[in-house]
C-alpha cells in the first residue's frame, strides 16, 4: 500500500471497483478489457492488471480441481479456489472505494 490515496480520482475507483466485481461474475474479461483501454489511468490499470493475474491464477486452479476431481480431493481444490475467488474480489473492491492498491497474496505474477 501507499499514499496515493489523495492522488486517485473518482473515476479511477469507480472503475476499479467495476473491475472486481467484474471480475467475480465475469472472470478475467472486465479486467482485460480494462487493462486494455484504459492506458492512460495507472489506477485503474494497476488494478486491472491485478485481478487479471488473480483470474488467471483462478482459473489454473479451477482446471487443477478439474482434474483432480478423478481421485475425489479435487472437490475440495475446487470449493478452495471459489472462495478465495470470492474472499480476493470481495477484498479488491473494498481496497478499490478508498483508493489503495490492493495486491492479492496467492496470484502469480503473470502479467507486468
């Protein structure tokens, strides 16, 4: 976290809050879409690009449960990754109104 909390518009959290509940219903297309138009607001981008690492990471572990529901713990691989998916979207909004960077623990760090 920082102190651009002064700096950050209204826009800027609006459409970052847009972004992570997006992003619980929608998976990694409102954070692409985004991270894709919206260059010029680094806010905004930033988280973008957060929970679209965080959508990937989700959806790499949806997959792995997948598979791993063959021998039965997949299950609960599968109940793990939605509520974290749900806990980490809840936790992205609510940084979002108050204009703080908001880093999920668990996400790869694909997208730079």
């Amino acid at each position: 976290m920082d102190n651009n909390t002064q700096t950050v518009s209204q826009d800027s959290k609006n459409l970052a809050l847009i972004v992570w509940i997006g992003t619980l219903f929608f998976g990694f297309i409102p954070g692409l879409i985004v991270y894709l138009t919206k260059k010029d607001d680094a806010y905004a981008m930033d988280q973008a690009k957060e929970a679209l690492n965080w959508s990937i990471t989700a959806i790499i572990g949806y997959i792995a449960g997948t598979i791993l529901s063959l021998i039965l713990i997949g299950f609960l691989v599968l109940i793990a990754v939605g509520i974290c998916q749900l806990a980490f979207c809840i936790m992205g909004a609510i940084a979002a109104t108050s204009g703080k960077e908001f880093r999920v623990p668990f996400a790869l760090r694909l997208i730079k």
